[in-house]
C-alpha cells in the first residue's frame, strides 16, 4: 500500500500575550545544511518566567537564505 502524504500550502497563527521574540544564529545542521529558530515566549499563568508558547525551526541547504532582514536591522 503505498504511503499517504498531507501537504499543508499555507497556515496562519493568532498568538497573544507574545512577550518575548527570539531569533537565533543560523548554524550547521551536521547534515549539510543550516538551521535557525524563531520562538515565542509568553507569560506563564503563575510566575514571572517567560514560557515557549510556539518555535518555528527553519531549515535550509543555503546560509544566505535563513537570513532575516527587518526596515531597523539585519541580522
């Protein structure tokens, strides 16, 4: 039987409360390639520590193309 595949084309993501944005260093990926994340933290329910409320890992076979570039900066 032959293996079934879901493409998902497009999604979209309401969060708030977002109180931190984190976007780390492209880095090797051991396998040929690069790797960066975007997380989203929030507040907790209880406490004053942010929580990971959603991480975006990006993969990529070309550095260049993981790069972020903002109207303020570029990193």
């Amino acid at each position: 039987m032959p293996q079934s595949v879901i493409t998902q084309v497009s999604q979209k993501l309401s969060i708030d409360g977002v109180k931190d944005i984190e976007v780390t260093a492209i880095v090797d990926d051991g396998a040929g390639g690069w790797v960066r994340s975007i997380r989203l933290y929030g507040s907790p329910a209880v406490g004053t520590n942010k929580v990971l409320v959603h991480e975006v890992l990006l993969q990529s076979s070309v550095k260049a193309d993981l790069s972020i570039t903002t109207p303020e900066i570029d990193f």
